[in-house]
C-alpha cells in the first residue's frame, strides 16, 4: 500500500470513525437529558419526547435517500454536507429559548446523521477492500457501538458539570474540526454507472406513512381514537402507503426495490431488526423517564446515565459470542432464543410495583439486552445472506430504514403508553409512585407483546441461505449501531 493510499484509508477511517461516534453518542444521550431540558426551558415531555420520534423519523425517510445523493453527487460532498447540518442543528439546539426548538433541531438532525452515516460508510468501502475492508468496517461498527454505549454517561456527566446544553457545544465542535480534515484526506467518489435520478417521492411517501401514523398513536390518547384528528392522521398513514408501491414501480432507481419484498425470509429479517431497534429505544426511553422522576428513583442525568450502562454494555459483550453461536445452532435458534429472552425480560417488567428498587430492575433490563444482542446480529447477516451478492447492497438499505423506523413506532407507542396510563392512574386516586409504576408496565408489556411477534419471525429465519460473505459478516459486526454496511461498491 503507497504512502498516499495510506493517508486516504486513514483519513476516511478516522473522520467516519469519529463522527459516527459522536452522532449515536448524541442520539443515545438526548433521552437521558429529556427532563432537565424540560424542567430548564418549562417545556413538556409530551412535547419533547418529539425530539426522539422526530431524529428517527427524519432518518428512515431519508438514510437511503443520503446514500443515493451520495452516489450521485459525491459521497464526500454529502458526508461534508452531513457534518455541516449536524453542526447547524447543535447550535439550534443548544440555544433553543424552548422545547419546539429542541425539536426542530433534532428534525434536522435525523438528515444529518443519516447522511453522515451513510455517507461514512460508502466512503469506507470504496477506499478499502478484502481483509482491510473488514477491519475498517470492523473498526467503524467499533465507534458507533461505543457512541451508543457511551452516549447516556457522557450525557450526565456533562449535564452535571455544564447543563444539559454542553453535549450539543462538544458535539458541534467536533463536526467543526471534521469537516476540514475530511476535505484534506478524504478523497471525492461518485458511482458513475448509476442513473442520476434520485428517488425524493418515495423518501416523502415514507414521511407520510410514519409521521401520520406516529402523531396518531402519540396524541391518540388525548385527542379520542375515534376523533376526527386522529383518524385524519391514520386516513393519510394508509393513502400514503398505497401509494409507495405504485410509485416505487414508476421510478427508475427506486428507494426499495419491491421484488425483494417477495422474499419471505428478507421479510422476516428486516422485522425482527425493526423489532430489535424498536425496543432499545423504546426501552431507552422509558428507563430514563421512570429512572429520573422525583417520585420513583429520583436519580440524576449522571447516575441514569450509568444505570442504562449494564444495557447497552450486555449487547456489546454479547456480540462476540453470536456468530459462533450462529453457524453451531444455525441462525433461526439463536434468532428465537435473543427474542424468547427480550420477551421474559419485558415481561417482568410489566409487572413492576413501586416499591422494586433499581437492583430488582436490573435483571430484566439484563435479560433484555442479552436478548438484543443474540437476535439483532444474525437477523443483519440473514437480511444480507438471504439475496443474491448483487442486491447486498439494496437489501441492507430495507435493513437501515427498518431500524430508524421501529425506533421511531415503538418510542411513540411506548410514550404515548406512559403518558396516558401514568394520567389515567393519576385522575383515579393512585398514589404517583404507584401511576407512574403501572404506565412502566403497560409500557412494558406493550413492549413484551412486540417482542413475542419476534419469536414468530425467527421461523422466517430460513438455514437455506447461502455463504456469508465480508459484506454480511460487516453487517453483523455493525448491527448494534443504527446502520448497517450497504454493501462494498466501486467508485
């Protein structure tokens, strides 16, 4: 390898190491800072629980959306792009005089993660190949699950030391320092095969789908489910996804190729990676809130922080051991078992009282990211295995979308879950310790039910796949983050 072609590998490795860092660092960490933002700017939780859906809806409208702009119009330039916007969104952030602004920051900032991670690992693949395309994946899959793991303790301590608003300054100033050092070491790449179009009405068509559908089941509860908002939002979720398939049938580069649609164990991969990605955040989520009220565990951001450790540490540490696990047993077991666990897990959850302390918690919470860890990695491969090495790439795009996708639900449904029960608890005459128990586990239990469902996926898990290849094993190595590879491709 030259001198020059070193620096490149360097270069590209390290930029899209470290923002990726940063961006699920600062994505795990902003549940983690939800009620000091909301006691500092008098702003409801209801309201900012936006912050969370939002970032993730943003994100599958447009992860496969960034990769294609990428293609078309430089993945450096993209990923740039994406470092500019996530720096714009910080600075809105941490300056917001109010909780819709937080929102709008995190709305913007969804694009700007998914095109920095999109763009990042695009921009690996093509600067890299055999064995050192694998540690460079390997290395990248490294940082964001480190980001994600390290995200909630690196919230506290700096909500601790500077407020809540110095996670989006550090973050903004490293995107600033990023966005040179890519335009000196990283090298520009376009695929030049690929048509120019870009598929921006199926990327609104899925914005239609899921903002709708995730404003209905947050206010649902408040508005009446049979109140003319509600079925307004849920009328425009089915128009909108009648419509997807007719126009994805139209576009010359569609944003889902829908003939892989017809297989059912793609199918059955992608869901379970939805499931997976759907309750970690949801899990999130409503650990942080119930962890930080007055009236339960009253911690701090910093001791949450730490308290969500064991979490994602357990997916991490699991990781590892899957893939033996896998080609010994196969890929449908394992799959069964990691969603037999999230669903026991949750369902001792569901049953919490008031009086259980954090160490009575830990154990299913334990249960739950053994689990995660066990179904998430061989649910990425098969999504890969199962479609010929030609649709690798197309296959996992379904895979990154579904991930942003099941966040975004289950982090609606789980809130608006919490919010509802916790108030109906409330008017009742319960105690608030006893409320806010009882919409844990309701919450719990919707979760425990959503994972079930995951069980009936691993049958779809068929062992008829054929041989892993790097770009399989990378998505594996990946699956904790909130992408994964798309697939190696040539500039």
């Amino acid at each position: 390898m030259t001198t020059t072609s070193t620096v490149r590998t360097a270069g590209v490795l390290g930029t899209a190491c470290v923002s990726t860092f940063v961006v699920n660092a600062n994505t795990s960490a902003v549940s983690i800072l939800l009620p000091s933002i909301s006691a500092d700017l008098d702003a409801s939780l209801t309201l900012l629980q936006w912050a969370v859906t939002g970032y993730l809806l943003v994100g599958a409208a447009t992860i496969v959306t960034s990769g294609a702009l990428g293609d078309v119009f430089g993945r450096r330039r993209v990923f740039v792009l994406g470092l500019g916007l996530f720096v714009v969104s910080c600075v809105l952030i941490a300056l917001a005089p109010g909780g819709w602004m937080v929102v709008l920051g995190r709305v913007i900032q969804g694009a700007a993660g998914a095109a920095i991670l999109a763009s990042g690992l695009s921009l690996l693949s093509v600067v890299t190949e055999g064995p050192a395309q694998m540690r460079s994946v390997a290395y990248w899959g490294a940082a964001a699950a480190a980001g994600a793991a390290a995200g909630p303790v690196l919230g506290g301590v700096l909500n601790e030391a500077t407020g809540w608003q110095g996670l989006f300054w550090i973050d903004a100033a490293i995107a600033v320092v990023c966005i040179p050092w890519t335009v000196r070491t990283v090298p520009e790449s376009r695929d030049p095969d690929r048509p120019r179009s870009v598929d921006f009405a199926g990327t609104v068509l899925v914005a239609c789908v899921l903002a709708p559908f995730v404003f209905a089941m947050t206010e649902g509860s408040d508005w009446g489910w049979l109140s003319v908002p509600t079925l307004v939002c849920l009328v425009i979720t089915v128009l909108a996804a009648i419509a997807f398939p007719m126009v994805e049938r139209r576009v010359a580069v569609p944003l889902v190729d829908l003939r892989l649609l017809r297989n059912p164990v793609l199918v059955g991969a992608t869901l379970a990676i939805l499931i997976g990605a759907g309750a970690i955040a949801g899990l999130s989520l409503l650990i942080s809130l119930y962890f930080q009220d007055p009236v339960t565990f009253a911690m701090s951001s910093l001791l949450a922080g730490l308290a969500c450790l064991p979490v994602a540490a357990m997916v991490i540490v699991v990781a590892p051991a899957v893939t033996p696990l896998a080609h010994k047993f196969g890929a449908r077991p394992v799959i069964m078992a990691g969603f037999a666990l999230m669903t026991a897990g949750f369902a001792v959850l569901a049953v919490v009282q008031a009086s259980w302390t954090y160490w009575a918690i830990l154990p299913a919470l334990v249960a739950v990211a053994i689990g995660l860890g066990l179904s998430n990695g061989p649910a990425s491969a098969v999504s890969t295995t199962c479609v010929p090495p030609d649709n690798v790439g197309a296959a996992s795009g379904i895979s990154n979308m579904a991930r942003y996708v099941g966040g975004a639900v289950v982090t609606a449904v789980v809130a608006g879950i919490y919010a509802s029960v916790t108030a109906t608890q409330t008017a009742a005459g319960s105690a608030p310790a006893d409320a806010l128990a009882d919409g844990f586990g309701r919450a719990s239990l919707a979760m425990a039910i959503f994972s079930a469902a995951g069980i009936v996926l691993g049958l779809l898990a068929a062992r008829r796949t054929r041989r892993a290849h790097a770009a399989d094993r990378a998505a594996a190595a990946a699956s904790v983050a909130h992408t994964v590879p798309v697939g190696t491709s040539a500039a």
